[in-house]
C-alpha cells in the first residue's frame, strides 16, 4: 500500500524543536518530506522571495527526506511541489510553532499559516499547529528553551487531527485548520472556535532613533470575545481549532455608487 506524502514545513526554521517534533509524529501517517526555511522565518506571512532561494539537503533522521531553504515559508511549499515532490502532497501540516497564531492579525503576519495558505490555495488539506508560548522576549531565548517533551501534547493533537484528515478528509466548506495549544493545555480539552477579527494592540516600544518589537506576549492580543480562539487560549488550559476558508466576498450590489462616480 501506498503511504500518503506528507509536507512538513514551519517559519522557525529547520532547526527548531517544533517542527523535529511535528515530524515524529507525521512519520507514524505516511512518508513525511520536510522543506521548510534554514533559519526563523517568523511574521513573513505568504511572502515569496525575490531572487534566488538556495535548497540544501539536510539530515533528519528517521528516513525523513528533509530540504533547507534560504526563502520563505510560501518559497518552501512552492519549491517542495514542483521541485522536490514534483506534484501535490497529500496533506501539509505547519509548525509546530512556537508562539501563538491567534487572531485575524496572525492569520494574515503568521509565516506558519502563510505556508498552509499557499497549500489551501491549490486545494490541499491545511493544518496549521501552534504552541502558544506565553512570552518571547528579545532574541527569543525562550524559543530555545522549549523542548521536544514540552511539545508533546501539542504534537498528539497535531497526530490525531492529521490522522482523522488523511482517513476521512478535511471538514466540509474547510480550507485550513489551525490548532493553538495552551502552554498549560489539558489534550483532551478541545474547543472549535471561530477567528477572532480584533487587531493587535501597541506593540511597538521606543528605540533610538525609531521603535522595535521587543516583546512578544499574549499580553498585546484583545481578549476576543467569547466562541473565539483567543477568547479560549487566554481563558482556560485548551486546544482552540479554528476553521479556515479561504474566501474573500465581493459585494457587488454594494459598488453601484461608487462605480457611478468612477464612470463619471
């Protein structure tokens, strides 16, 4: 029988425990490829990358094909479909990040949920995993300090939800699914919730000569309202599950006026 190919990619770079975590957990699925970037890629969104992007094959272990790029996450799925894989994996799975991807302001900054866009586009099944990492302070030492066995639970919901994709599909009317694991989660304690559409807050401090993001911390998110994931993540120790559409509406009823006064 034929194992099913599963993409595994991140924004924290092929080095990160997350994604040495995600990939453990895949292998038990299918035959898992990693192409993802060399180095943290966070906040680039669905970015691609203007000019050359190097590919470098690097070990892995487990008999897990794994590829470094020096592009974006968005460059790393492109390149693994019509380079590496030369066709369509049968699932990508993002992350595990490490840090939240909460909110409408991450949907569209996350480097995480870029990869599972560029995927969802083209009709392959998303899932995006995030640990949502209380703090991360300049430079990101607490990045570094997590390890594989904080991940666990992150990493078996990442398996199960994988699982149940690969053997029954993705949910009806669903692009993407974007799993945010609490730091203190409880696994069994999963909640669907929608996307919370408030953006962040200040989150600039003042540096000489300009500002900088200093810190990262649920601390800038607004407290979303109830049924939303952000609500859920700064409100109890859970797995927030958010489905994801890609759609965006037109309402053409509404242009008249306008295009009135365009055509003027």
């Amino acid at each position: 029988m034929t194992l099913p190919t599963i993409l595994v990619i991140n924004d924290d770079g092929i080095n990160s425990v997350g994604i040495v975590a995600l990939a453990k957990q895949m292998k038990k699925l299918g035959d898992v490829v990693v192409v993802t970037p060399g180095y943290e890629r966070s906040g680039v969104g669905k970015s691609l990358s203007i000019g050359q992007v190097d590919v470098t094959a690097s070990s892995f272990g487990d008999g897990v094909r794994a590829f470094a790029t020096t592009g974006t996450p968005a460059d790393s799925f492109l390149i693994a479909v019509n380079k590496v894989l030369e066709g369509m994996p049968d699932l990508v799975v993002s992350g595990i990040n490490i840090g939240p991807n909460l909110g409408i302001d991450d949907l569209l900054t996350s480097g995480t949920l870029g990869a599972a866009f560029e995927a969802a586009i083209r009709k392959v099944p998303a899932i995006a995993v995030s640990y949502c990492l209380s703090e991360i302070t300049d430079r990101m030492p607490e990045k570094t300090r997590v390890s594989v066995d904080d991940l666990e639970s992150a990493a078996a919901v990442a398996y199960k939800a994988a699982k149940h994709v690969l053997e029954h599909g993705m949910p009806e009317d669903v692009d993407i699914v974007s799993i945010n694991v609490a730091e203190d989660a409880v696994c069994n304690n999963v909640k669907v919730t929608s996307l919370c559409y408030e953006g962040y807050g200040d989150i600039h401090t003042a540096t000489e000569g300009g500002y900088k993001i200093k810190s990262w911390t649920l601390r800038h998110y607004p407290d979303g309202e109830p049924g939303t994931d952000l609500h859920a993540i700064k409100n109890g120790k859970c797995v927030s599950v958010t489905p994801i559409k890609v759609e965006f509406f037109h309402n053409k009823d509404a242009m008249k006026d306008l295009m009135e006064s365009l055509s003027a």
